[in-house]
C-alpha cells in the first residue's frame, strides 16, 4: 500500500512557509525512519552549526509527535 505524501512550499524573503498533506500510511512510515535515525550522530555532526542542529532537534520532535 502507497501512501500519498504532498507538500507545498511558499517563500517570500525570509519568511517560508511549508504545508505537508499526508495519509497515515506515510505518517507511520516517517515514523519508523525517525527510530532509524541517529539523532546523537546527526547532533555530533551539526556541533558547528547550531541553526542545523536546532533544525535536526525540531525535526525529531515533529517525527515523534506523528507517532501519537
């Protein structure tokens, strides 16, 4: 089974603004690649840029509330 997954992005400047359609098959999915993920990796890596490392920390926190 094919999950559907959309997504439109809208920048003007600065200012980006990001919406995501997706049914639960693919919200499931992203949340097995969350666990998948070395998050203490990612971070060790981003340890020089802390905008990157910021970015990785809210991305996992948004995997992990797909699996609520």
């Amino acid at each position: 089974m094919q999950g559907s997954f959309e997504y439109r992005l809208e920048a003007n400047g600065d200012d980006i603004d990001l919406e995501i359609d997706l049914d639960s098959v693919s919200a499931k999915a992203l949340v097995r690649l969350d666990r998948y993920i070395n998050w203490v990796d990612v971070l060790k890596l981003a340890e020089n840029d802390p905008e990157a490392a910021r970015a990785a920390e809210r991305l996992h926190t948004v995997l992990q509330h797909l699996g609520r």
